[in-house]
C-alpha cells in the first residue's frame, strides 16, 4: 500500500486492532441471523509525509450509505459548539446576507441552522441520505453528493462560490483526501476563508484514544500532514486552534496561497514545534500504541468480568462509532453488557454492529436501573453525567474505559 498523500510505500504499522465491522452498521433485528462483514482494522504511517491512515478494505459508498446513523444534532454540547463557531466566524469575516457558506459534511443541519438563522446564503453538502433529508427538513439547502474537485467545479458553475468553507470532523473521513482538499481550493472564493476541524493525532496517541480508530477514518492527522496536504492544492494555513471536542481537536484556518488577506499567525509555527518536539516525525513516537491500547481492552474485560461476578448489572451509554471499535476489539457482547442507550432515533431498536448489544432510548435503560453505565462516548462525559445524574439515586455508578478503566 502507498500514502493516500504522498504515494510513499507504507512500511510501518502503528496500530492493528484486528478485524470489526464497518462501526456504523448497524442492525436491526432481522439482520441478527445474517452473517455481518468482519473488515481488518490496521493504521499505516507514513515515514514521509507522517500521514496516519487506514489499509483501505471498503470504499466510502459501503461506510456512508442511505441510512447511515450518526447525527450531529443529538449533542448538545456538539451543537453548542457550532453556534459559538458561527457567531464568531460572523463577527470575525464580517458574514452579511452578502455572502456565502458552504459547509462539506453538513450532516443534519447542526451547524447551517445557525448560518440561515443569521440571514446568510448557505449550501450544505451531505452524501448520506439519512442526514441530508434531516437538514433539508430545516429548511436548508442540500446537494447529496460525496465532494471532490468536480463536484466543486458543478457548485462553481451554479453560482455557489463560497466566501466561508466549513469541514468539521470530515477530513479524515475521505479516501482521496487529495482530491477532497483540490476541492475547497476550487470552490473558494480569492478572499475566502476555510475551517477544518479534526481529532489531533498528537492527543490520539499520548492519551491512548485508539478506539477513535475505525474503517470511517480513512486518515489520522497531524498538522503538520494537513499543512503538506492543502499546500499541494494552493492552500496555506494562516491560523490554529486547540479545541477540547472529540478528545482534543484542532480547527485550522486555511486560505489562498496566492491572495490571501489573512497574515500568518504565530500559533501555527507553535503547534508544529510542538508537533515536532513531541517525536511526531519519527516512527519511535508510534512504537508504544498497540501495547497501550492492549492494555485498555484488557483492563475493560476484567472489570466487566468482575461486575458480572458481583451480580451487578452494566449498561452502556451512546452507540457511537468509537464505542464499537472498544467492544469488538476487546470481544464484549451483551453477556456482560446488557444494553445501550442513545438519543438517536435512528439507532434505536438496533443492535451494535459486531457486538449485537441491543440499543434503546435512555428512558428504556434507566427503568432497568443498571448498577454501573459505561460511558462509551468519552469526549461527552460531563454532558452524558449530567444528563443521567439520576442513576445515583439506587447507587449507580459511571465508568469509562479510555484511556483505562475508571469507575466512579
């Protein structure tokens, strides 16, 4: 396998978490006595441009289809976080009704609402069905479309030249991430601006989040991989920032190398010392990942073992993909989880894929007044306590498993 980037020979493996289903498919009850698509779960780095990527065994048609389940608006906090991003961005660019967004990966509307909310010409682009009809349904406008260079060139022709290009949490999410990044350089406008936000390696492997490891991923990345990646398309990084979602994340700033207004911010010469320092460009900073994360998924397994020994009863809150990557790497299965709950009504009824752990709404698993409730989703974990402080009512506890075991 070559670099998705930089077309180097891959040679050096940082994690292999085995084998595991695509993490969002999951299934509903008739599906249960199918057999399910085992994929191998192995990250490559590249000694070169220090790209972290998948070994690819799907394309993106099979991971992201008609009834992909994730929906960004079942966070609070998540949506929180993109209305703070949209005032700013308005105050900061000086957004009117004069200009334009587009936001890639726009998922259920979570972010576009606040853009329309504030008068302002928007477009989101959302391959998945499941979510595009949901933003739609707010009344913004949707191209359901995978994005890349020509679909940039169809939208530029249509007159939706962009001033503010927005990608959260998408980067990684593409296989060409090449022509995924020529993109943004086509449909942006001379002036403009874009913003990409994605989990910081740095953080994935000093605090042992491997779980945010699955086929979705296609990439894992640095700043340092994401500066070579949209300098090769005419993009140079003004500014970035460090962000507490998904674990630690960074959001950077990118406009036209050639007539960009925006001058070029101390913190990104920082963050890629820091990058730098940190041993990032060695292969040595990966060499201990695979025992760290052995280590996680071997501390859940005697934990959970030891709870159902005890006769206590564990349930498991939010059915997202990282969780999935967790249970299957470590083997569990409703033996020792009897169920999970999440908000998402497109998940509900369902079953984990691989694990086959039944999901349910929160009301259905509070009834059952689990003894322990393992926090799947570790990133919302002052949200989620929030949310269900009531278990403490008969005692329950919380727990996460990242980046080890912890109960409380």
């Amino acid at each position: 396998m070559k670099c998705r980037h930089c077309d180097t020979p891959l040679t050096h493996t940082y994690l292999d978490l085995g084998s595991a289903p695509p993490s969002n498919a999951y299934l509903r009850h008739e599906q249960l006595s199918r057999p399910e698509s085992w994929l191998p779960l192995r990250m490559l780095v590249c000694d070169h441009c220090w790209l972290v990527q998948t070994e690819d065994f799907a394309g993106r048609e099979l991971l992201f289809d008609a009834d992909y389940a994730y929906f960004s608006s079942c966070s609070s906090s998540w949506l929180a976080h993109a209305e703070r991003f949209v005032e700013n961005a308005v105050q900061t660019l000086g957004l009117s009704s004069q200009h334009c967004v587009v936001e890639i990966a726009a998922n259920d509307g979570y972010l576009l609402q606040y853009v329309q909310q504030a008068g302002i010409r928007c477009l989101g682009v959302e391959p998945t069905a499941s979510t595009a009809a949901a933003a739609r349904g707010k009344g913004i406008p949707v191209r359901e479309v995978f994005f890349g260079r020509e679909t940039a060139k169809q939208l530029l022709a249509e007159g939706w030249a962009a001033d503010l290009m927005v990608a959260n949490n998408v980067l990684a999410h593409v296989p060409d991430i090449n022509d995924f990044a020529a993109g943004f350089a086509t449909l942006l406008r001379p002036s403009g601006v874009v913003s990409f936000e994605f989990p910081h390696l740095l953080n994935m492997v000093q605090l042992n989040q491997f779980d945010t490891a699955y086929h979705e991923h296609f990439s894992y990345l640095s700043l340092h991989a994401v500066q070579s990646i949209l300098l090769k398309q005419g993009l140079q990084i003004f500014n970035v920032e460090q962000l507490p979602t998904h674990g630690g994340s960074l959001r950077v700033w990118a406009q036209h190398t050639d007539g960009g207004l925006h001058q070029v911010k101390t913190a990104v010469a920082a963050m890629l010392a820091t990058e730098r320092t940190a041993g990032m460009l060695t292969t040595d900073f990966y060499a201990a990942a695979q025992r760290h994360a052995e280590a996680a998924k071997n501390g859940l397994l005697k934990a959970l073992i030891s709870l159902r020994e005890q006769g206590l009863k564990v349930a498991a809150y939010g059915a997202a993909a990282k969780g999935n990557t967790l249970l299957n790497f470590a083997g569990v299965r409703p033996d020792l989880i009897t169920c999970v709950a999440d908000l998402s009504p497109g998940k509900q009824g369902k079953y984990l894929p691989g694990s086959r752990i039944p999901i349910v709404t929160p009301a259905q698993m509070l009834a059952d007044k689990p003894d322990v409730v393992l926090i799947l989703p570790w990133n919302l974990e002052t949200e989620i306590t929030c949310d269900l402080a009531v278990i403490r009512d008969w005692g329950g506890r919380f727990a996460i498993a990242i980046p080890e075991w912890k109960i409380w």
